[in-house]
C-alpha cells in the first residue's frame, strides 16, 4: 500500500516514462525516459533470458533416411519458434507430477513426411502437426510469419526418402537454452552523441566524418562547441527496440518481462518479510506476488493488441489439412534445390 | 557426462533459500545478502538502487564466479534502518516502478493503436509478413 516512491530527486518521484516510436507484430521501439542505466539494463536481461516460452527439446526419430543427421534435424527442429500464447497455463516438465511428459507439461508435435514425387521435395515448419491434448488451441503451433505460411525450412527430401519422428516441446526460458528466447534481438541505446564518452570511437582521421550518426541523434540535444565535460551526467533515456522471434508478440514480451522481474523482487520481499512478524511486510505477507496485484492495472493478463492478428498465422485454414502425410512441395518448387 | 542441469543456473536445489541475510561483523549496521541463482540482473539492479536509497552509506555485490550463479550484496547503513529494511524498501520501490513502467507502456501502446486505427481504418492487423508498419515516427 504505501509505496511512497522514496524520494531520491524531484524528477525521479514521477518515475519512468515511455515514448512508443514504432509498434507492430515484428517490433516495438520505444524510448524509457526518466530513468536509471541499472533498471533499463535489468528490464534488457530479463527480456533476453528469462520469459518463459515453449519449444521442442525431445525428438524420436522412428525413420529418417534423408541426408541429415538425426542430431542435427533434431537441433533444427528446437529451433523453430512454436506459439507461446498461454505457455503461463502449461508447467514446467521438471516441476510435472507426471513422469516423463504429459499434456499438463508438454506438446507434442508429429512430423511425417515422404518424397513420392520425381523432384526433391521440402519440408517445412508447417508440417509440423500438434497432436493430443493440449492447454489451449494454439500453444505450441509452429509461427509462420512469411507471406505463404510455411515457417522455416526444416530439411530437403530427394525421392524415396522419408523422415518420421515425434517431439516433445516443453516450457523454459532461454537461460537454459537460446531456443526459448522470445526476442530474435533486443536493441538497446543511449546518449547517442556520446556526450559521456562511455563510448571511445575508433576512427582514421575524423570520428564525426566516419561514424554515421544515430536514428536517435535528432532526439537529443547535440553537444555544443567547446562545451566542457560534465562529470556528473548520467544516461537516463533509453532506446529499445525489441525484435520478436515470433513465439510472442513484441509487446507482450516487454510486459511479461516487467512481470517476471517484479515477481523476482516480490519473491525476495516475501523471504525477507518471513520471520520479521511485525507489520513491516505487511501487505506482501502470504503467497501473494505482484502477478495479480498487477492484474488489477488490465497488466496480469496476457491479452495483447496483437494477440490476435500478429501471432496467429491466417494460414491454418486455408492450406488446409496438412494429416503429417506427405507433402505435395515438390513441383513448382525445385528453383530451391 | 558429469554436466550439471542447465536449469541449476535459476531454479533452487532442494533446501536451498532464495535470500539469505550475514551480519558482517568487522563493520557497523552491515550485512551480507547471499542471493542464490541469480546473476547481474538483480546484484546489480538492487545495489544501485541502494545506493540511492536514504540511510544507505554503502552497497555493493559481487558474483564471485561466472560459472557460479550466486550474487553476494553488502549493503551498509547509517543506523536508523537495518540493512534489510533498507532492501525491502527498495525492492518495493522497484515493484511499483516496473508496475508504473508497464502501465505507461501500455497506455502508450493503447494510444498508438487509436492512432493506427484511424490511419489505416481498420486495416487487418497483422497479415502475414508484417503487419502494419506503424511507420509514424516522431
Ligand atoms: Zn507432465
């Protein structure tokens, strides 16, 4: 209740502020101003490493007589971004009463195709077919963001060769692998004039010249001739710009990476208040986090303007069923091959 | 073979407590914070913040090895708050930021899509291959 935001200076009691500079299913740039090097950088880390999304980490491979190794299809295959949406509903493997996986704790997704054609044939992330039960309808769904709705490309097939195999895709964060990063790139900037000289330019003659200046060079004040150094300057606008690997939208990463930080902290207010007793802790007393009592602000939840356009492919219906049989990529494609 | 599990790095072994408090005991109204599984993220968030903090007259951490995801905070006081106190309070402080951070992104976000809206007029959000390139900078 009482968060009196402790006084530090007056421009610090209002707190951070945001400029959104660019939104769409891609990316989010935004400016955070009013604020300090430590708490933008820890908001960067999060984003980065510690969103929990789902991809795949086991494959069983019944038959795979294409050119690629089993590791190596397996590999590409965790590497494909899977649908993220509700992954907060879905538990950790390692954390699953079930031993192995189950429906609570994983997705699986069936991939089975064969090349009957006379050409090679391609087999791509679309192929890719969730099958059972799963936590809700998308979870776990291969992401296609080109125009034809294929996803990545997986492998090449010459005649006669086939692949069969079997994932499990289960929930984690990037910590334990890159594979469940949300972000493709986090973008993160500041002073772009260089005024505090964290930055020592290499150059031939002329760093002015040979540096171009930066997108955000014309939103700060640039430095004037001859003004002296002033050792007092901290950097506090930043620039970020959040590139989405295609599991989640930009801008839910952004907010689930506020989320998860605050419950870092509150996790860390809980294990102090214990013990204590006195009403010091008071109202983060008991198994509450920050989760819900963010809920309250419309920011718990994990609807998000894109939620519906961006993420989801249009796809899905239009190609139609693809029943992991063989797929008919062969002809019109062989520019490829 | 011997590897640990990856997810040693952030999920707590058993019996393990997330925070631990040591009085150091060469110094006045001083204590260590033993944070267990957590790295730069938080070591460096929390001390900066303590050092801005009132009634704070140190704090500093370390991650004693890279490999090693344990975070050492010392934090030293002037006397009228305890060391842990003064880390609770801005802990909270820091909830309530990122919870201010995350409302004006939102509302941010809220306004651009108004915007978008009227521009496009009700232009499909997000086709495949790109969306709506909200090119509308400033
Ligand atoms: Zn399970």
């Amino acid at each position: 209740m009482d968060y009196d935001p402790m006084v530090m200076d007056d421009a610090e009691a209002l707190g951070p502020v945001v400029k959104i500079s660019q939104a769409d299913s891609v990316r989010v740039k935004y400016e955070l101003s009013n604020s300090d090097i430590a708490f933008a950088n820890s908001l960067r880390r999060v984003m980065l490493a510690e969103i929990p999304t789902i991809a795949i980490d086991l494959v069983e491979i019944e038959e795979n007589s294409s050119v690629l190794a089993d590791e190596f299809i397996a590999h590409r295959l965790g590497l494909i971004p899977l649908n993220a949406e509700g992954v907060e509903n879905l538990l950790y493997a390692r954390e699953c009463d079930c031993d192995g996986c189950c429906e609570h704790c994983s997705v699986k997704l069936m991939l089975h195709a064969k090349c009957t054609g006379d050409e090679n044939m391609h087999v791509f992330a679309r192929d890719l077919v969730p099958v059972g039960e799963r936590v809700n309808q998308v979870l776990g769904t291969p992401v296609f963001s080109d125009a034809e709705g294929l996803g990545p490309l997986i492998l090449k097939l010459r005649p006669g060769q086939e692949v069969k195999l079997e994932c499990i895709a289960k929930k984690g964060i990037a910590k334990e692998h890159a594979k469940w990063a949300p972000s493709a790139a986090i973008g993160f900037e500041y002073d772009p004039h260089n005024k505090l000289r964290h930055i020592d330019l290499w150059y031939e003659t002329d760093a002015k010249a040979e540096w171009p200046p930066s997108e955000y060079a014309s939103w700060e004040e640039p430095p004037q001739e001859g003004e002296p150094f002033d050792y007092d300057a901290v950097p506090n606008r930043f620039y970020f710009n959040v590139e989405s690997a295609g599991s989640l939208p930009p801008d839910t990463i952004v907010s689930e990476g506020i989320k998860v930080l605050q419950q870092k902290l509150a996790g860390l207010i809980h294990e102090l208040a214990e013990g204590e007793g006195d009403g010091m802790n008071g109202d983060y007393n008991g198994p509450r986090s920050p989760e819900y009592g963010t809920g309250a602000d419309g920011f718990g939840g994990y609807t998000t303007p894109f939620g519906n356009g961006g993420n989801q492919s249009s796809w899905g219906g239009a190609g139609g069923t693809t029943p992991y049989g063989t797929t008919p990529y062969g002809a019109g494609q062989s520019n490829w091959s | 073979m011997n590897a640990p599990d990856r997810f040693e790095l952030f999920v707590l072994a058993e019996g393990e407590k997330k925070i631990t408090e040591k009085v150091v005991s060469g110094m006045s109204n001083c204590s260590d914070f033993i944070l267990l599984k957590e790295d730069h993220t938080l070591g460096n968030l929390l001390s900066a913040y303590l050092k801005m903090a009132p009634h704070v007259m140190m704090a500093a951490y370390k991650i004693g090895h890279p490999n090693v995801p344990e975070v050492l905070l010392r934090v030293q006081t002037d006397g009228s708050i305890t060391p842990r106190e003064a880390l609770v309070t801005v802990c909270k402080q820091l909830v309530a930021m990122y919870g201010q951070l995350g409302r004006e992104f939102q509302k941010e976000l809220a306004l651009r899509q108004y915007a978008d809206q009227g521009e496009h007029a009700g232009g499909a959000g997000g086709a495949p291959g790109g969306g709506p390139s909200g090119q509308n900078g400033f």
